[in-house]
C-alpha cells in the first residue's frame, strides 16, 4: 500500500467515517489535489478496505474556454478509466460581483444537488494543508477574529455552505450531508502531486493560479514565500495555528473551570474537562506558570494532552525552557535550572 493511501485510510478510522453501505461524492477539478484523493479511495475500495460507492463530481465554470472543457474532459478519462461513476455540471454563475465567491457558490450549488440527487453520505474535497495555511493568512489579512483564524473544519455540515439564508422553517434535502475534507491535516501539495507521478496521472493545472489579480493566488506567489524565508515550516505553523484556534472556537471555555496554582495542574480535574476546552486549560496554565507562552507550539500542547489522559504516555513533556512532569496526580511545571 502506498504511504499516501495508508495515511488516506488513516485519516478515514480518525474522523469515524463509514467503510460500507454509503455513497461518497469525491469533487474532482482535475488538479493534483483532487485527482490523488480520487485515485487513494479508489485505491481503498480496490483492496476491499472501503466498499461505499464512489461518484466523482466535476463542476465546468467555463472560465477559460477550451482548457475547462479539457479539464471536464481529462475528468471524464480517469473516471471512465477507474471504473468510477461520474456526475458533472456547467456554468451558471453570476455574472457580477466577485469571480472567486460567484464560482465558489456556483460549484457548492452543483455539490449540494448532487449529494441530494444520490442521497449521499458526504461529499469530500481534496483541500491540503497548504489550502489551511493560505486560507488562515488570507482571514488575517482580512482582519477575522479567532472564527477566520480557525481556518476550514475537516468535517462540517454540508448544509453550512448554504449560499443563500433559508427560512427557519426550510428543511434543507442536504441538512444531514457531511462536507469532508480528508487530506486537510495532513497531506501537503508536495505529496498529492508525487502520489498522482507514482501513479502515472498526468493531472491538470489551472492557470488561474498564475494571476496574481486573486488575492489567494498573491498569498500563495508572494506572501508565502516571504514568510518562508522567516520559517522555513510556515505551512505547517498556520495550519497547526488553525487546529488550535479550532478548538478554542468550538469549546465552551470560560476560563475558570479548574483551580490552579502557579506550579501544578490537577489530573483528576484537568480529565473531566472536555476536549475542545483542555488544550485552552493547559495554554493558559502554562502562561501563568511562565509569564507567557512564546515558543510553545501545538506539538507541545498536545504532548501535555496525551501526557495527561494516557497511561503510556510517559511522565515528561520537554518544553522551551521547562518541561511538564506528571507527579502524584498532578502535573507539574519546573524550569530549566541555568548553570553558572
């Protein structure tokens, strides 16, 4: 089994997605991203690891003439080539206002009926880690506050792409259609265009994203490079960013749900608080304990997690400048003594 299809399946147990009696709709614009998500769950339902039915969906905007009819073309050649059942749509966008929201919707609206059309389950979309890092610095840039800088979810209703405002009394067909998106966490742009090489799959590559007139294009060309100059793992660093941000969005935190002192954090306590609150706990202990919390990053956020709901997680966590040990039902902060 290929690494990308391993950690596909991975991600798949992780996110509690169903293996059988499903149908998933796979989006598929003809890039890298998408074509190797298509290719890693046809790999799966190949060896019997998956046996849901996949239907591809492609959405022609008809934006650049003859190379969207060629990507629509190259789709309808791989689907037929896999074996994969295929659902397209063409046009109808707005012809004014903004080009990148009016395809957007455009191509939402064609996913929302065709999971309706199917009854599907879900419909997944091959957004990487790169697509987390661009989206958060294009929220930043807007000014968004910690819902923009949680950046995209993995999985969310279908129904919140909802592009107009139904009546509260509107049932939505889709209101129980999951939007999924597998390869968000994980998956680098780097390696969905190395599985489609190992592959053989000569994926299709947008020009649009060569015009710097989109703002995520000039993320992507101009600001991302510079920063990378900076932090040669800056990708990584937004999309880890958005992942903490996330779960401080989605609890309930009120900052007063557990009694600490300046050393020690209690485990019994620090257990019983839900997940999406105890990253946020542990921040904000960690910032009382050493003034301010410069240096920490998620890993070593989610290390002090694991330390403190798992058995097998040792009892030390190394930090900048400290480290976190697990000690009589406690964990206990202590800094790095300095020698003279």
């Amino acid at each position: 089994m290929h690494p990308f299809v391993r950690d596909l399946i991975t991600e798949w147990r992780r996110l509690e997605m169903p293996f059988e009696g499903q149908t998933i709709v796979v989006a598929v614009s003809g890039g890298a991203d998408s074509v190797s998500l298509l290719l890693g769950m046809h790999d799966l339902q190949k060896r019997a690891k998956l046996t849901n039915r996949l239907v591809a969906a492609h959405f022609n905007h008809q934006l650049r003439d003859g190379e969207s009819d060629a990507d629509e073309e190259f789709v309808r050649g791989l689907t037929a080539q896999l074996g994969v059942e295929l659902a397209t749509g063409r046009g109808g966008m707005m012809a004014e206002g903004n080009l990148e929201q009016n395809a957007r919707r455009a191509r939402y609206t064609f996913l929302r009926k065709t999971a309706e059309n199917l009854d599907a389950f879900a419909v997944l979309t091959g957004h990487t880690v790169n697509d987390q890092a661009e989206t958060v610095l294009m929220n930043l840039v807007r000014g968004s506050g910690p819902d923009g800088l949680s950046g995209m979810k993995t999985v969310r209703q279908l129904a919140d792409e909802h592009s107009g405002q139904p009546a509260a009394s509107e049932k939505l067909p889709f209101a129980n259609t999951l939007l999924v998106r597998p390869l968000l966490t994980w998956a680098k742009r780097i390696d969905t265009e190395a599985f489609c090489r190992d592959g053989s799959v000569e994926y299709r590559y947008d020009t649009m994203n060569e015009d710097t007139a989109f703002k995520r294009v000039r993320i992507r060309k101009i600001l991302l490079p510079l920063l990378e100059d900076m932090n040669p793992n800056i990708i990584e660093t937004l999309a880890n960013t958005a992942s903490l941000m996330q779960k401080i969005v989605d609890g309930s935190f009120t900052g007063n749900s557990l009694s600490r002192d300046r050393g020690a954090l209690d485990l019994k306590e620090l257990r019983t608080v839900p997940d999406a609150d105890r990253a946020r706990e542990i921040r904000q202990w960690l910032e009382l304990c050493r003034g301010n919390t410069r240096q920490l990053q998620l890993k070593h956020i989610e290390a002090i997690e694991r330390l403190a709901v798992s058995p097998k997680s040792g009892r030390i966590v190394e930090l900048p400048g400290g480290k976190v040990v697990k000690s009589a039902g406690r964990l206990i902060y202590e800094e790095n003594k300095v020698e003279n």
